[in-house]
C-alpha cells in the first residue's frame, strides 16, 4: 500500500503536513520580526530622533527592546505547538484490537 501522509503510518508525516509546517514557522518567524521591529521603532523612535534626558532615552530604548522578548516567546510557541502536534497518544496501543 502506498501512504499519503498524514500521521496515521507510525508517526510519520506526509510531505503537504511537513510543507504546512514549514509555511506556517515561517510566517510566526516573519511576523513576529515585523511586530517587533514595528514595536520598537514606535517606542525608542523618539529616543533616536530627538534629543532627550539621558534617563528618558535609556528607558526607551530599553523598552523598545521588549518586542524581542516577544518574538523569541511567539516563535518558541509555534515550534512547540508543532512539536505536539507531532507526537500522537501511541496509535494502535490504546485501541481494544492492537
């Protein structure tokens, strides 16, 4: 018999749920950069443009660097949603006929 994917032949993955994948951790990957670029142009952009009170500025500064946090924590989340995904509760163990 030939297989078509999916996870239902030993945990395997058919090559549209690996292309899924890879589509779907690449847009988290790109999105999040773009939220965190725009984040932290419009929190430190004024520190960057304009001439502040040294305390102001590294605050700033400091704040715009959050939307870094938050692209590490959005990535991070999607590889492990995938990586759940990925493990099945052992098919064929828990059935009455295996």
């Amino acid at each position: 018999m030939r297989e078509h994917g999916g996870t239902g032949s030993g945990g395997r993955r058919g090559q549209a749920e690996r292309d899924a994948i890879t589509v779907e951790i690449g847009y988290a990957l790109c999105s999040a950069a773009f939220a965190a670029a725009v984040v932290f142009g419009a929190v430190a952009g004024p520190a960057l443009l304009f001439a502040l009170p040294g305390a102001v500025e590294t605050v700033l500064v400091r704040g715009g660097g959050v939307p870094g946090v938050l692209f590490a924590v959005r990535t991070v989340s999607v590889l492990v949603r995938f990586r759940r995904a990925a493990q099945p509760s052992q098919p064929g163990r828990t059935s009455p006929d295996s």
